[in-house]
C-alpha cells in the first residue's frame, strides 16, 4: 500500500470541508485513517485533521492528491535527508540520526531508498555514487564518509504483524511466571519446523539463531539442546567461553563446574574440570578439531560441529582460558554477531542476561524472538530497551529445552 | 544404641585419666566420641573432657559407668523435666519449652519418654496418670494442664540421614537455578512409586502431601497434576480457595484468571469466571458434590474427589467467595492441616510461599520434603524457620509437574 | 461533564452529516469525541461514526441531543439494569454482574445511580423503597436480596488523572528496579504531608493507608516506620500476626525471629523469643493493654496504639500464637479491612504480598497506591489483578521506609 | 603461629602414648588440635591419631618435634613440588595445579616457599635462579615455563578470622532479603574510614576497590557514589562503557538511558542520549579529556578523575561505541583489572553480575568483600564459585550507596 500524509487547517468542520476531503478519497478508490482530529472549542476556533490517504497504486494516489488539494489539503512537507561527513574514524556528526530497528527509508533527491537491516542505536552512512545507504555502528565509522543528520527525510515503518497468527502475532505483556507457556512452546517448534522444512526443499534459507548462556549445562538442558542441534533445528549460535567449556566438560567429566550432572553432587577437585578442559582444547587448537579428533564427542559442541552451525564465541572479563575460539575483542566479537543474522528468522535468547540483551541490540525488530530465563528481570530489561517482539518465558532453562525437544520429537 | 554422656575433669591429661577412661570403654566393648576436650595452655590449669559413650545394651553401658566412675568421670546430670500450670486457657506458663520438629524425648520420673509427632515451636503438656506428653500449639492449652518448662530433662535427636541413598540423603545447599534437577525429580519419583506400591500391597500406609497453590494452574500444570492425583500418588492436598477456584474454572470456561490455557490470550470477561465458577459450586454445596454431579469433570478437584485424596482448604483475606469447602478461620485450618499429618513420608510444596511456609512449620524435621518455586526466596525463607531437610528446586511449576508425571508414566 | 453517547450510521461522510453533527454540537457549545468511525470502503457502503458528546449541564446535553437527532443521530439504547433475586444466603444468580473496582452506575427508573465504594469482583444489591445500591461481597448476600445482572444498564467511569502532577499522574510501567525512586518518594512524602496538614486543620479526613509484612522488621525498616506512625502519618495498618509479633519480639528482646538486630547476628534461643513475645500478649489480653501497661514501650505497635490508628491484623495458617487481636477469620479480617477503608486516600503495600494482593482487591482504582517488594513479581502480580493505579517499587522495605522518613523530616 | 602436622598409630590409647604426647606438647609451650582420632573398634586393633602442634616460633616447634618423635610421633611426609615444563604458549601442563584464591605455598628443596597474591583457578608458574613462585593465567605461561603440577608440596592456608569484630568476622550465610543491613553498612563505613585515615597518615596503602554495573545510574545512586568518591574513599573503579557513559549522560543531559532522572519520566530521543554522549567523548579522546575541558563537571566519572582513581573499563558485546577509555579485549582487560588488585583491602560489588563474578574471580579469599545486588542469585552464584568471604546484600544498589554515604558523612 502507498501512502501519503495530508493535512487540513482552519474552519474545517463547519464548512464542510473535511467531510469533502473524506468523501472524495473514498470515491476515487482510497482509504484514509483520521490520525489526528483537532476541533475548535470556540466556533471561531479553526480546526486541524491529519488524514493518512492510503491507495494501490501510485498513480492513484496522485490523483487523488490533486483532487483534494484545492480543498486545502496540504501534502506534508516532505524533505531530502541532511547528510554530513564524518570528523575523524570512529566519530560520527554531532547531530547524527540515531536509528531504531525497525524498517527504515532515508529520502534522497526525492526517492525514499530503504537502509537495509536495521539495527537500532547505529548511524546511517550513505554513499553517493551510485547511491546506497547503510547502517554503521559508531566504532566504524570513517573520516568523510556522510552520515544522515537530523531528523528530517527519514521514515520509519511500525512493526506489522506477522502473518502467521500464532503467539508472535500477539503483542501482550507476556512477562509473567503465572501464565501458562505451552501454546509459546508449540509454536516456536511449529516456526523451527517450517523453517527446516524450507531448507530442505531448498525454498528457504530462514535460520534459526540459539544464543544461550551455561545455565543450560548446570541446570540440566544439555542432552536436549545437543538433540535439537543435531536434528537441524539450529543455524546460529551465540554464547560465551563458559557454554562451550562446561558443555566440553561434560563430554570428558561428566560434570559442570565439577558438579555431576548424573547423580547430582559435587566431585572433589571437580572445579579443577573447566580448566582442564579449556587446557585440552587449547592444546587441539579449536572446537572443531577436539570434535574431529574424537575427543569431544557428543554435547552441545559436538552437535553445532557436526550440523556446520555457524558459532560466534564472545570473550568477557569472567573467563578462564579462554578456548581457543573465543573473540576476546568484543567490538571483532559483536561484528561477527553481526555478520551472522542476515538470514535469521526466528532467535532464541536463553539463560544469559549477557547474550539476550546484546543479540537483541543486533536484531531488527521484525524477527520473531523468545528470551528464557529464571529471573523475570531478563526479558523486562530486553523490553525497557525497545525489543518489544521479544516474547519473554519466566521458567528455566532446562524445562524450556527439554519441552521444545519434545515437541520437535524428542523421545528423551 | 544407648549412649550416655560423662565428663572429666582436672588434670586428666598428664595424670593420663582420660587415657585410662579410652582405653577402659574401649576394652569392655563400647565406642565412644570425645565431643569437647579443653586443655590446660597453661600446666597447672585443669583440662576438661566430655565423652560420649555407647554401647548395645542398657546392661553393658552400665558396666561401662561402674567402671569408669572411679577415674572421676561423672556422668552428665539426668534430670527429669519441670512442668508447671497453664494460667489460663491459651496462656503458656512464662519459661514454656518451645519445641523443635525433631524427635523428643522428656525425663519423667528417671525415664525417657517420646512425644509424639515432633513440629516446632509448640508446647509440651503432659498428663500423669496414666503418663503420656504431646506438643500442644500455644492456643489450644487449657487452663491448669502441665506444661514442661526450663531446658531440664528434655533431649533432641539430632536428624539422620535416611537409608535410602537419594538426594534427601545429601544435605548440599540445594537452592539454586544452576543446579541439574533431573537426579531430584527421578528420586522423588522413586519414592512415590515405593510408597504406591507399600500401599498397594497393604505393606505401608505411607502417605504423599501435596500443597499448592493457584500459579500451578495459570502456569499450565493442571494436567500434569491431575494425572498424578488420578494415577494415586497423592494422598492428602493443602491448598487455598484460588487454586480449586481456577482449577474449576478451567473445567467449565477452559480458563485461568480469564486467560485462556489453550490459545494463551485473555478472554472477554474472562476474569469474571473464577468468580462464576465459585458460585456455581457454593450453589452445590460442595466441591464433592460438583464432581458427583458431572458438573466438574476432569481435573484436579475431579482427580482428587474420584481418589479420595483427603483435602484441606484454608482461607485468606485474598479470597474471593470462597468455595464452600474452604476453612476461613486459620487456626481451625491449621488444626486440619495437623489432623492430616500423620503417616505423611513425603510433602511436595509447589508454587505457594503461603503453603510452603505453614506446611514447613507442621512437618517433623525427618519427612523428607521438597519445595519448588520460581522465586529462590522460597525455599530460602523455608530453610531460615528451620526446615533444613527440605530439598528446593528453583523452577516453575508447570515443568516440575510434567517432568514428574513422566518419570511416573505419564504420556503427555 | 456530562456525556452522551450517539451513533450515525448511513451515507453520513459524503452526505456531509457527519460534518453537520460534529459542527452542531461544537456550535451549541459542547463538546465532542469521535471515538469510532467506519468508513465504506466502497462508494455504496454505508459508514458508520460513534460520537461521545460532553456539555457542561444536563439541560445544554438535552439540547444537544434534540438538535442533532434529525440528522439521525441515535442515542446510544440506554436500558435499566436487570436485576434477580438470590437464590439462597450467600449464593448470587447465575447471571450476576461481577463489578470492578472503577466508579459505578447503574440506571433505575431511568436515572443513573451511583454505587459508592467500588471494589472489584463484588455484586450490586439494590433495595428499592427507598432506592439504594452497594457492592456486596458473594458470600454476604441473604436469600432474596435483589442483585443485578447481565450488563444492560450500568456504565463504568474510566480513571482520570490525579490533578495532582505527581507519579501517579503518570501511567508509565513502573515496575523495574533500574529506575529511579527518589521522585516517586518525594511524590509519596509530599501526599502524606497534604493529608496530615489538611486533617490538623480539621479540613480534610484523608487517612493513609499501610499495609506491611514481617520482612519491615527484619531488615531493619522498623524504627522508620515507628516514627513515621509517631509522627502521625499514617491511620489505617493492616498486618498479620508476623509483622506484630516480630515488633514487639524486637521491644521486649532486640530481636526478629531470634535475630539480634544490632548486631547483625542469631541469638542463642533467640527463634523462641517471638512464642514468648506472643505468650506474654496473649496473657496481658491484647497490644493494647500491653502499651498501656508499659511492656511495650516503642516501636510499631506501640506507636499505632499511641496514636490511635485504626489496626486489622489478619490471621493465616502460618501463625504462631496467634496474638490476642488477630482475626482468625479471613472473612471477618476482610470485612474489618473494608470497613477501614472509607477515607483512605492513599494506601502503601511493603513486603507483603498476601498484605498486597489482598488489599489491592478491595482498593477503589481512584485510589493512589505505592507497593513496594525486593520481588518484582508482587508488583506485577498486582498488576496483573487490574490495580493499574498502583506505583510498583523494586527495593527492599527498610531502604524504603528510612528515606520516606527522611523525607517526612525523620533525623535517623 | 607456626605449625606442624604430626600423626600417632598403633596401640596409643591403651598405651597411654597419645596421652603423653598431647602433654608432652602443653607442657613445653605449644598447643594442638586433634584433627582426627580413630579408636580400634576392639582391643587389639591399632588407633590412630593426627594431631595439629602450634607453637610461637620454629625454634620452639623443633624442640616439641624432637621430644615427642621418640613416642612415635611421626612427622606427616614432606615432599617436594612437582613441575613440568609449558608444552606451548598458553597451554599447560596436563596435570598442572589449579589454584585457590587462599594463601598457598609450595616446597621446593626443603622450604615452603609463599606464592603471591592468590587468585583462583590459575596455574603456578616458578622460576629457579633465583627461585621465585607466582600464579600465572594459562593463556599467559610461555613454552617451557615451569609449571607446578599434581598435589605433592603444596598447602593451602585455611581463611582466619579478620583481627576486626565486625561483619567480615562472622561467616553467617547473609544472602537474604529478610536480614538486617545497617549493621553491615556500618561496618563497611568504619572500614573505609579506617584505611582513609591509614593512607592519610601515610601508614597505610589499603585500597578500596569499587566494581559496580548501570543500574547505579538508572536507579538513583550516581549522587551518593560521586559523593563517596569525591570525599577519597574509593581508589579503584572497575566498571563497563555502560555506567561511565550513562553517568556522563546524566552530566550533559541530566537523563539515564533517555529516563530523566530527576521528573522520573522518559524524554522524548532521549533515547539517543548515551550514543551522543559517547561521541562526544570519543571526540574528545578521553574521559579525563572531557573532565578537564568542562565538558563532564560533576558525577562518578568525574569525581574519579578529580580524585586520581584508578580506573579499569572493561568491554563487552552489549556495548555502544565504546567509549574510549574501554578496553575492547576481554584478556588485556582481565589483565589491567589484575594489575589494580595488589593493595585491595576492601572490595564492593554492586549491581553487576559480570562485574561482581568476574573481581571475585580476580581477589584473594583474604580481602573483605560486600556484594550488593536485587537480585538474590548473584551473591550466591558468588559463593558457589568458593567466594566464601563475601557477605551478600540483597537490595536496591541506589539505597546501598546512599546509607552508605551517610555513614561516612554525605548529608544528602
């Protein structure tokens, strides 16, 4: 649908004129919403109305701009972009646009050109010949390179529902350990279903992004993940040194943090595990090869070699080793992130605070996304910071896992 | 086992007393523990031992005492325990015992005497012809009967670990999101099994409390629950007007609070159902009696009236209604709770701080119980007042249930 | 503001009587919402507009309304309420109207007739000679009482803003504990002094409200909120047994539950010293007597009773005791807290959530309320329950009460 | 005190050479503890005892050695620590040692030898000519170092018990929401005066170490805290981009994350406010850049600047920019936070995970440790990571800082 904003001023309601207006966008074929209807308390008072006039086609929106624009209809102003060139690497234009991640257009020399990807809190750099535009994070930004300031020439579209009417569709406060979680469960499986099954007949390339932090492992979700990942349900994954070490841990020790998962106490110098298994993973050289080799050979790191998921593993200050795959940079980390999502159709942010609210800061506000964890606080922080697809689940990780394996066949 | 404790005193060190006294227990055939040995830093200061002693027989014990007697070992005062008066219906006297909820044992007239049914923070009242002593709560005294009072002559009987070696054998701090809960739900499962099973055979008569409260079913772990009350694993159920309420309410509108279990979204007037379905049961005159009449069909009330289970509602100034089933005054609800108690081997406290806490306070300290919620303030505020058997498992209720009525056979 | 509600249906967009209405109203001096407007989408589809029409008198509304009515605007069916006898003592008709806590009206005989009190989840009983209606609970309603059902003829008043520019004026989601509370306080502080300064000049009857849980003492709240009581700015407490007890254990042994409040550390014997506490209450016959003996000489309890402030302690199976002024019956605990509830104009919910929930339920919205718990879930469970107006404060009750007492004009 | 570990076994009880021994001991001086007697069950089996001899100098422990060795005493076998050279860079040893955050020592020709600043979970790392010990992280140990490996010639000091009687001296399990804090807060301030006071007289170089996440900021704790570090009470910061930036936003725009703190209400774009704070710093180079030209005049960052704190910003994925003062890598980091630990006598962590997890990774077991968090599970996912020294706080970080700095004499 295309459409235009028009506005209407003055003695509006009495003289008929936005009745007029109205009437005459229905008659030639359009549709309007009234956004905005300001009427004068006093008869003399003039009157104001915003009318969003909606039609099929182009050419039928102009015709119908010109035939209500002798009533006074005013098409809102609509202005190029204002660009300026970058100071110096790394620092943007005082008044830069900060963007949303929401679907994003910028107006140059009158053509509004989508900025693909969005992102929210990054800049827009735009290049002139031939025209592109692009979201940049500050960080890399280059000296002269023109960056969109202000506010004007820039629109921003609200995020539409999806199609499919399942809990995505629906945007209720969902944050809330006493509502129930099964119906959010099958229809996460029933989107990770359809998406593998695209692949497969090769009609799609949608990917589904698992970021998840090592709760999963201590508190018992690892054989459920690992199944899901072997069965090809996951794409992507996202996590820290510490997933990937207590998982490893698990395939040589049977432990977390020297806890044992089987029979559930703690193994004396059970701690020592971690680090042993980093060491031996160092001496390898890479996750990869530990699985090649047969060292490692069942678990969540397992699985994610044997599927080619494509890992992103991003350092913090908490870690010991780190493996060898770990980005200990966090600025190369989080553009590896980055470079992982186009594609991404559905995310799952699981058990890390760290990793939910740095993947959400990535995402574009139009994929499908479910934050898990134990401590409502997780999901609400994602939300106060503007994911409001996001849909959250107050349970742990583990059930979580366990009751989405199900669901996708799991007979575990 | 029969144990005494003696002391020694003086300068039993380089005198080689005690020496002489460990050696003398030893070679008549008892063990001992040396619980407390203070020695002189100085030559000239005494030293101070205390010796715990025990033997097979009540006959050989003595030996041991006669034997060991004339080295200056002097066994620990016995005396019997003081009682006085209630001054007044409810009035304890000034120095009451309060109680433990572990087993105790009063001295009366030279002998050691059990009090039944061990719970904390009760009195003692003792009849005298012919002897008997039960914990009585501070409100149910009369006035004049005898209340044990002082330290004197009262012993405690420190927790043993159970024979079954299952996680109720371990008393690692349990709460905690990052622990596996797996081992937890499979030995609980084995215990229910086992006392199903003693039942069944007319073996034991060993009984399953189940408390909890409304989240079980906004949540989404009705089912679960009612399978399991179905299949006779549960004998006795605490609980409060809102978890029968929408337990009800979701066998006549198919909602929880107005929120609709299958589609996961609010219904229009929705929140008027539990308020319906209370109604509608007060118009019965009883939840027995809506489930015989085919008005409430499945669920858990359904499960619990078909199977007998033994029920205790108790009110709150939170309740609507209430249903005609539940006990407004809290010390009448109390004294059911207690009624139900005896032959309980296993307490499941689910999703209600209320609940957990009251239940805690009525159990003895050697039935194994388990307490789940998603808020770790649970079981932590239960293991503050004392219950320090209790097993917490950090996680919503709805997975707890499901993950129990599989390891139980269900096929949900 | 009186208010109508009128409908137009028809070709009223290119008949222009649409324009004509909306001009007409203004023109008589009203004043007019659109709050619905259909338009055909094609030519010979008719559209359809919904108009809430506002005037400052009844007699210019009149006007209004029999000057647009030739336009085919059509009153909005205004209907009496039905209404049906009850079936029994404490049984509604199946058909009741289940009321919210928003203000009320229902229409008799063709005028509109308030119904004082809102509350939430009640009926309204009418009695006819001379008319009268109130908000009964289910439970109090007497066989053959008429009670009003179905929705036909009652309107509900959506809340409006405080015309105090303070945080409740303002409807953000507040419930997060990374957002400030200094203002939010300062907004409390400045509310409690405006009440207290309007009763000294016997202008006003505004009482405060506060309902709190045990924690208040535990953590180290107890000697701000003595003070705050002391200094007269609160006049309805509603507590249990716990929150009692532990003051006055705190009076008579510098402990809560066994807890030395001092310095920080468990007292030999200390868990006994709220039995003793509540023992000795319960032999002197009531907190009243004991503050007039001089037992209890400081604190919370002290304070109220020094100050004359209106207590409903409520009883719950958890109770130790319980002390003599406990209300065992939660009907009866609910029927003394709704009657306290006339005047209040502003209600503080601390650490409790039983405290909270429940009296958030028989809270009018019109109501300001503060509730405050380290456990965000209380907060959001009372939002949930549709006390919207409620402030929610993530932080603990002591840091809570020591700065609203410093900003009261507390020195401690 | 000096000690040594000695064992006795065979015939010593009835023998009465245990008894000999253990006065042996007294009466030259020393004392001992009876770490572990086991009594033959019958008279012919061997006991066996391990006793612990403290004395006041070595000189004094040899000559209670030489007396009692003629008894049997027999000395508990000294070996040797092992070593094994760094197969690689950053790749130890198989067997290697992993540390604990305790004192340690290990043998090395005879003579314990003190390894510096313990830190857990790291390697050993000695050198021989001269000899010298340190513990070293495994990515950071070069090929061929020698690395300490298996258990023999190692000992581990067991935590004392500070000299002070204050909150640290007390090893009460304090995460709970229901305990007292003031005490606690108390301490802390008489702590930070005290080592004020030391580094002011020039006796002493005692450091006070502040880790601490955003929510400070957002909350409404940036006052207190910029006042605390104004007054010289903190010398080192550990913190991320994200408390450094929305503190500077709070300086330029009076706003945290867009929220504003003093109305309490979302600005309009004042979302964009850090990212534009950010630039603006990263324009000007520096943090302490941006403190010297005015741009930053008052609050956290400033005041350290002013104060000469040692500050250590470190990375991570969620960050915008980052500012210019982070360090990006994730190990330069761990290594920069390591080199500000030496001096530390006092450690506050508040309101960050991360932060909170990854200093107590870093400190020694011997360096007093407050963390405060809303969130129960951080100070206990500390403890369970053998942090044991740290006492828990669960509370608001905004209230925390402002008793805090009321103690030590803010009058805000």
């Amino acid at each position: 649908m295309i459409f235009q904003i028009v506005t209407l001023h003055g003695h509006i309601i009495d003289s008929l004129i936005l009745a007029k207006v109205l009437d005459t966008i229905v008659m030639l074929g359009g549709t309007f919403t009234l956004s905005e209807v300001t009427v004068g308390t006093k008869r003399e008072d003039p009157s104001h109305a915003t009318i969003r006039i909606e039609a099929p086609t182009t050419e039928l929106l102009q015709v119908i701009l010109r035939t209500i624009q002798p009533h006074g209809a005013v098409v809102e102003a609509e202005q190029n972009c204002m660009v300026m060139p970058a100071p110096a690497d790394g620092i943007l234009p005082d008044d830069f646009y900060a963007t949303s991640h929401l679907g994003t257009q910028i107006r140059w020399q009158g053509n509004w050109i989508d900025v693909p990807q969005p992102e929210m809190d990054l800049s827009i750099v735009v290049k002139t010949t031939p025209f592109s535009a692009r979201m940049v994070p500050m960080g890399s930004v280059k000296k002269g390179e023109l960056v969109v300031t202000g506010r004007k020439g820039i629109r921003v579209f609200p995020l539409e529902r999806p199609k499919e009417r399942d809990v995505f569709g629906f945007m209720e406060a969902q944050v809330s350990s006493e509502r129930p979680y099964r119906h959010i469960i099958i229809d996460v499986a029933r989107r990770m279903k359809t998406l593998q099954q695209s692949r497969k007949e090769s009609q799609g390339t949608g990917k589904v992004l698992f970021a998840g932090g090592p709760a999963i492992v201590h508190a018992g979700g690892r054989e459920a993940l690992a199944w899901i990942i072997e069965a090809g349900y996951i794409h992507v994954l996202f996590c820290g040194n510490a997933l990937a070490a207590h998982d490893m841990e698990a395939s040589l020790y049977g432990t977390s943090l020297g806890y044992n998962l089987g029979i559930g106490h703690s193994v004396r110098h059970g701690h020592e595990h971690h680090l042993r298994t980093i060491n031996r993973i160092r001496a390898l050289g890479s996750i990869q090869q530990a699985v090649e080799d047969g060292v490692i050979q069942e678990g969540i790191m397992a699985a994610c070699v044997r599927q080619g998921v494509q890992m992103v593993l991003a350092g913090t200050i908490r870690d010991d080793g780190p493996l060898p795959d770990v980005i200990t940079d966090s600025i190369t980390a989080q553009e590896a992130m980055r470079a992982a999502l186009p594609g991404v159709e559905l995310a799952l942010l699981v058990a890390s605070t760290l990793h939910a609210v740095a993947t959400g800061n990535l995402l574009s506000a139009s994929v499908p996304t479910v934050c898990v964890d134990i401590n409502p606080a997780v999901p609400t922080k994602l939300s106060d910071r503007g994911s409001f697809q996001a849909v959250g689940l107050v349970m742990d990780s583990s059930s979580f896992l366990r009751e989405l394996a199900r669901e996708l066949g799991w007979k575990g």
